[in-house]
C-alpha cells in the first residue's frame, strides 16, 4: 500500500502578501522567479519518497511545478483539468481582501455558481472524483502519488478525504505555496497532514463589515433570479 502526496503550485505574481493577495482563480498565471525557486526546493525534499507518478492541474503554475519536481523525481507527469481549483468567474484577478464575503456566502449556497464561474458542488463533486481516483491508485501500489494542485483543493480535501461536511470547508487558510501533504491510511482510514506535521486548515473569522457585504450579495443575488424567473 502506498501513499498520497498533495502539492500546492508554487508561487505566482497574484500571491501577493496580505491585502494584495489576488485570487487565481482558473486564470493562467506563471510562476514567478519565487515559485520556480519554491518548486526546486519542494523537488528536493520529495528525492526521499519512491513516487512512481505525478498528476498536476492543467493550469500553467501547475505545470511548472510539476515539470520541475519530474526532472528531480524522475517520475511521468499527467495533467487534469479535474485539479483546478474552483472556478470563480469574474471573481478572478479580484482582491481577496474585497471578496472575501462574496467567497463565504458562495460556500454557504453551494448550489449557487459564481458569475461567469462554477457553482462550489460542482467543483466539489469534479474535485472529489479525481481524488477517490488518486486515493485508489495509491492503495494499489507499493510507492507514492503525487499530485501538485491549489489552495482551494486542498482546503476541500481535509473534508473530503476524511468524511467531513462539504459546507464547512473554510474559504482561506491552507498550506503555503510550494507545501508537501502527505495522505495516508491509519488503522485503515486516510487521514491527510502537512509533511511538517500540522493542520492543513485555518479558520478565518469574518467582522460585522464582511457580514453586511454578504447580505447584500444575497440581496442582489435574490433579485437577479427574480428577475430572470419573471423573463
């Protein structure tokens, strides 16, 4: 039986610190100089781990990361579209600072999509299959998976990988970029933690602004079905 090992991409120009951190999204953005030093960094540290193959999302930082730990590992790399994170639509290239709100009530209404995106059910359910896969895969064989993807997936997949609550994946926290997780089966169930040991999840708590940001979406996300219902 082998294991599992989940990624996150390395950084990019839109991982900007504190309130200038921009959403990804699924838009393409490359590396940047950091991400390609983080990704080198991350190969190293996985020269100790048998991986046999690498799954990484399609998007461009993805692959960057994952061409780099396969020329370190030695290992075949297949690229997904099931990786991706979740799709925000116009959300993407926003502040996450200003959005915030918007994200929290978008994971509360998870059958509710994201302008020009993906609803998070949908991204949960096509996340959520790709990951059984791995996990399959990696209890078929006697060395590792990996899989580079994004915060937002491994965010959701605490829950997923351990039977939690899809309405109580957290909107932000999550593993820095370049961060190896390690999944593995104790006394017969997966259980998934940083390779340093910790948490992956981090409660974010929301003030009475955020509050008031988001009964105004639902306000305006109100009228807006009304109105193409009365169409």
């Amino acid at each position: 039986m082998g294991k599992l090992i989940l990624v996150r991409h390395g950084h990019t120009p839109l991982n900007r610190p504190g309130d200038d951190e921009r959403l990804r999204s699924w838009l393409d953005v490359p590396l940047d100089e950091k991400g390609l030093e983080e990704a080198a960094k991350t190969a190293d540290m996985l020269t100790k781990y048998p991986i046999e193959v690498i799954y990484c999302s399609d998007l461009r930082r993805a692959r960057q990361t994952a061409e780099v730990l396969r020329r370190r590992v030695k290992a075949p790399v297949m690229a997904t579209s099931e990786l991706r994170p979740w799709n925000l639509g116009a959300f993407g290239g926003q502040r996450v600072k200003d959005i915030l709100p918007f994200l929290s009530l978008l994971n509360q209404r998870g059958d509710l999509p994201a302008p020009s995106g993906e609803s998070f059910y949908q991204f949960y359910g096509r996340y959520s299959h790709r990951l059984a896969a791995l996990l399959s895969l990696a209890d078929a064989t006697d060395g590792y998976v990996l899989a580079v993807t994004h915060v937002r997936n491994l965010l959701a997949a605490t829950v997923i990988i351990e039977g939690g609550d899809r309405n109580k994946v957290p909107v932000r926290g999550g593993p820095s970029t370049g961060t190896i997780s390690i999944v593995e089966k104790i006394d017969g169930r997966w259980r998934i933690l940083r390779e340093d040991g910790r948490e992956i999840v981090q409660r974010t708590k929301f003030s009475s602004e955020d509050a008031a940001a988001i009964t105004q979406f639902q306000d305006q996300s109100a009228q807006l079905a009304s109105a193409r219902s009365g169409r």
